[in-house]
C-alpha cells in the first residue's frame, strides 16, 4: 500500500540520489565543473577522466553509496510489512529513486550522469551476491580493454543472466527488474556505444594524476 510516508521516502530516495556528488567534488576541491569537460557528464567515469582517480574514487564510492543508502531506507519507515516480496518491492522503488534522482539531479539543472554507480548500490542493496559477480565481470572487462563503458555495458547484461539462470531467482519483480539493467544501461550509453563503435572511446587509465 502506498501510504503518504512511502511517498515521502521516495522524495527523499530521490533527493538522496539527486545529490551531485561529480559536480560537488569538481567545484569544492578543483574549482571546475565536471561537465563543462570530457564527454560532459556529471558521474564517477567523467571524473576519472577529467580530474584523474583521487577525485574519481570518492565520487565513485559516493554514488554507490546513495543507491545502497535509498535502499535501506526501507528500515526508517515506521511500519515495515511482514512480506518479504512486499520489503523487497518497497526497497526497489526507493533504490530507483535514486538511480532518478541521479539521472535527473534537481540540484544541478537536471543534468546528471548515466546512473550506473547509483544503479550498483542498488543492486547491492538488493542482492549483494548477483551485484558482486557483475562487479567481478566489470573488473575483468575493464582491466582487459580499459573502457569503464564497456565494463558497465557487458555487466549490466550479465545481471539477469546470473539473477535468472545461475541463482535461479524466483522474485518475479527481482527477475522483471533485472531485465530492465542492462536496457537502461543500453539508454544510457548510447553516445559510449557510438564512439565504441568509432574507436573514439576514451580509456580510462590509471596512475594519471
């Protein structure tokens, strides 16, 4: 049931999500806007790019945190219901909050950044094993080609695959929203897929600045 203190938890999921951790990282310690630079946006990748890992790290371990902290918020709401299916669905909308608030950051003109940082502590927050494999599987993919596009590209799509057919969930709105990843990260990284395809992808290597 979507009681009024759901929906104010999902405001705040949001503006949890919302918070531009990129741009605020970039203009409080660098005195430049992350997105007037590199490919433009405002998320952990970009800032790898434009400011080097000793911004890019915290920023990354920000906009995890905000999905894996919108999930929890499951656990501040007065009266948590018995079913677990029940939990589970009211913790997916406050993580896609998030992953909203993110995208579309009220804070920043709504210009945000592709999600995929916020998406992981989602799915963290949600199932810690399935969301380790496809850390792994980005690890892998990344240190081979040195495209975080690419990593997030091929774990997303591994998502469902280790959600549906290797663990064997029986969730059915776990299972609907991990078919729903990798489509998301697809949208989202339609312009990375482009320069991919160019080989004008920009790689992300570390011990730069």
């Amino acid at each position: 049931m979507l009681t009024t203190e759901i929906i104010l938890f999902i405001l705040l999921a949001y503006l949890t999500g919302a918070f531009p951790s990129a741009v605020w990282v970039g203009k409080t310690f660098y005195k430049i806007d992350v997105r007037e630079f590199g490919s433009g946006n405002a998320g952990a990748t970009n800032t790898f790019r434009v400011l080097g890992k000793k911004a890019g790290i915290p920023v990354l371990l920000m906009d995890i945190f905000k999905g894996w902290l919108a999930v929890n918020y499951l656990y501040f709401v007065a009266v948590i219901p018995e079913s677990i299916e029940h939990q589970f669905e009211i913790k997916l909308v406050f993580g896609i909050a998030a992953v909203i608030g993110h995208l579309f950051p009220i804070y920043t003109g709504f210009r945000g950044g592709k999600g995929i940082a916020t998406l992981m502590g989602l799915l963290i927050g949600l199932h810690s094993l399935a969301a380790v494999c496809c850390f792994g599987i980005f690890i892998v993919v990344f240190s081979i080609s040195k495209y975080v596009s690419l990593g997030s590209i091929i774990a997303s799509i591994a998502f469902p695959i280790i959600v549906i057919l290797v663990l064997g969930s029986v969730n059915s709105s776990l299972n609907m929203f991990a078919v729903f990843v990798p489509i998301l990260s697809l949208i989202t990284h339609q312009k990375n897929i482009e320069r991919l395809v160019r080989g004008e992808e920009t790689k992300i290597i570390f011990g730069k600045k």
